[in-house]
C-alpha cells in the first residue's frame, strides 16, 4: 500500500480523491497528507532577474588654483604682557580696590599698604631738610663776611677758604636732604599699588591684614589682552617644505582657528622667530600676534594656527569627505565619459578648513564625487549631479 501511495505523486491532481477510495487504513492516509504538506500544494516562485540601480551622486569639476604652501599646528595664547604685580615698598595690606578677574585701565590702583610710617618718614626727611637749607644760610652768609673781610685785608686767606669749603660741605648736605624727601615721597606713594598697564587681573593672593614684604611678595598678576600672543612651533621637516627659516618676511598670513572649528576673524603676524631649530625638540618656534580688541581670547587657551608661506603653486581643492584611504594610499571617485565610476589616486597635501589641497593625481574637468561614496566601486554606473556651489 505504501508504494502505490508514493507511485501516485505523478498524477497529484487527482491523488486526494484516489488516496481516499484506496486507505483504509487512516495510519496511511495521515502519513500521505503529511508529506503533501510538506511539498507543498503549488510550484516554488521562480527568482526574479537581480537589478543593479543607477545611484544618484553629487559630483564637482577640479579646478586648479594657485597656492602658496600652509600647515596647521596647535598653538598657545598668552598675554602680550603678563606682569606679576609686587609691593615697591613692606608693610600691612590694609585694602583691595579692584574686583578679581576684572579687567583694569593702567594707573588703576589695586591695594593699598599701610601709608603712616611712610608719612612719618617723609615729615622727618622734610624737617632734616628745613633744617640743613638753615645751615646752608649761615655757611653762606660766613663766606660773604669772609670775602669782604678779605678785600680789605682784615682776614687771611686761609680763613676765607676755610668758610668757602664750609659752604660747599653744607650746600653738598642739603642736595642729599632733598634726595632724602624725594625718597620718602616715593616710597609713601608706592603704598598705593597701582596697575602698570591696562588689562585683565588675576586673583588676589593676599587679604587684607596680611604683612607683605618690598620687591617680594605677589599680589596678584595681570595680563594685558590686545593683542594676544600666540606660541607654536614646527618640525624641521616642516620648516624644510617651507623652503627654509620662517620669519616675519616670508610668512603671507597667520590665521587661527579656535576649539568650535571657527576661525578667528583676525589674521595675524609674525613677531618672533626663532634663529635655529631647538635641538632638544627639532622644532622652530614662533609666535604670532593678533589683535584682540574685544577680549574674545584669554591667555592659555589652545588654538590651531594656519600658517601661510612660501611661493605659490598649483593644486586642486576638494572637500575632506571626498578623499578616501586604502592600502595603497588615498583615492578619490572620478567620473569617466560613460558614467562609471572609477578609483584615482591622488597625493594629499594639508588640511584648509574642510577642504583637502590634492597635490597631484587629479587634471583639469575631473567629475570628482563628493557624496554617497559609501555605496560605490569601481565601475559603478551612477546619475551624477552637479554640486551647487553656494554664492560668497
């Protein structure tokens, strides 16, 4: 029974309605059912021929442009002047007159050391010198009497010598009373410690009570803003691609770029370059000014510095995105006349904001992708679209 039931798989229109009449025994009939079921009742679906889609990319023509070399590098700011600021003369802090952290115009006060024993000073150095312009008086009446005493013969000339030299020691002690007076002024005006420049204060290292000493203790600092400095440096690879030393006369522009990704709306220059390559680290350093009117830059922060030098050349611009990497080196998806895509090595030079400068590899009215590179490979037929350039 078990053969003639799989024997009639050839004719499956009519095999339900025979397998019912011929299995008596329901044991085969359930088993029939089964492998039905599991052939299934209707013909397997025939695979549909495979497609290969146009992708849409965006592509932009290569056009060169003239250059001139640039390198990116981490920098440092600092103050054009940072100044310690420390008491001219000791005593007792009695006051702080200026806000921590808040910005001050030269001549400013900031503390104020106690001014009494300075006072006591100058009024001292002042009686001292009342009192020598009286001797210089007397000194200078006696040699009077002497020359006329003289000029008739009625003293030596010893005598009249005597009485000039005496005038000179006393004129001599009242120039060195009034050296004395100037002194005690300075000092007594040195109590009043006052901003030498204008620019930003730090915070005050001493409270007010506090005994500070002459030329020592720090008060606090201060650091002028505008401009700022910049501090950087370069290899001496680095330097070599440049042609040579950088300096103040073959660097075109500096530009920093700050820690969003913005660039500094001011350009900056060099004021420092240094005359040989430190050997300890094989770099140059440099440091570069900008202006800095409105305080937008603190000392201390990191930048990037974009330093533009050296002759102009011809390269090709094209965005970061663009270039891809591989074993061989970076690539990028050219276009052809058919609308395939192929692969062109290129040799990158630096970063410029988001765009690549490409050294070699590409030529004049290249269609370089810029989008949808992921879903590309070599031979791809794509539906390019020119990039809209946004109007400056």
């Amino acid at each position: 029974m078990a053969i003639s039931i799989f024997s009639m798989f050839l004719n499956y229109p009519c095999f339900l309605t025979i397998l019912k009449k011929k299995c008596a025994n329901s044991f085969y009939y359930g088993l029939a059912c089964c492998l039905l079921a599991g052939c299934g009742g209707s013909e397997p679906d025939q695979p549909t021929a495979g497609t290969n889609p146009v992708i849409a990319v965006t592509f932009m023509v290569a056009e060169p442009v003239n250059m001139p070399m640039s390198l990116e590098t981490i920098a440092q700011t600092e103050g054009a002047k940072e100044i310690e600021v420390r008491p001219r003369v000791g005593g007792i802090l009695l006051k702080r007159w200026y806000d921590e952290g808040a910005a001050v115009v030269a001549g400013q006060p900031l503390f104020l050391i106690d001014p009494e024993p300075f006072q006591n000073a100058l009024n001292e150095a002042g009686a001292l010198l009342r009192e020598q312009e009286v001797r210089v008086l007397r000194a200078r009446t006696d040699e009077n009497r002497q020359r006329q005493l003289l000029a008739e013969n009625f003293v030596s000339q010893r005598a009249h010598e005597l009485t000039t030299a005496d005038l000179a020691i006393e004129e001599a002690a009242l120039q060195a009373a009034k050296v004395r007076v100037r002194q005690a002024q300075l000092n007594l005006s040195y109590t009043t410690v006052k901003a030498p420049v204008s620019g930003m204060t730090g915070r005050a290292q001493f409270s007010e009570g506090a005994l500070v000493s002459a030329n020592s203790s720090l008060l606090t600092t201060l650091a002028q803003l505008s401009p700022i400095w910049v501090r950087f440096s370069f290899s001496d690879n680095e330097v070599a691609r440049f042609g040579g030393h950088l300096n103040e006369k073959n660097v075109h522009s500096v530009q920093m770029i700050l820690a969003d990704g913005s660039e500094y709306q001011q350009t900056g220059k060099i004021n420092f370059a240094a005359s040989r390559i430190d050997p300890m680290l094989g770099t140059q350093q440099l440091r570069a000014t900008f202006d800095n009117a409105d305080q937008r830059i603190l000392p201390g922060q990191f930048v990037r510095v974009r330093v533009i030098a050296g002759e102009s050349r011809t390269v090709y611009v094209v965005p970061q995105v663009a270039v891809l990497s591989s074993d061989l080196g970076r690539f990028v998806y050219v276009i052809d006349e058919h609308n395939a895509v192929v692969q062109r090595a290129v040799i990158a030079g630096d970063w410029i904001g988001k765009d690549w400068i490409i050294l070699d590899g590409l030529h004049v009215g290249d269609r370089v992708v810029v989008d949808n590179l992921i879903k590309l490979s070599p031979g791809k037929t794509v539906d390019p679209q020119l990039r809209d350039v946004p109007s400056s």
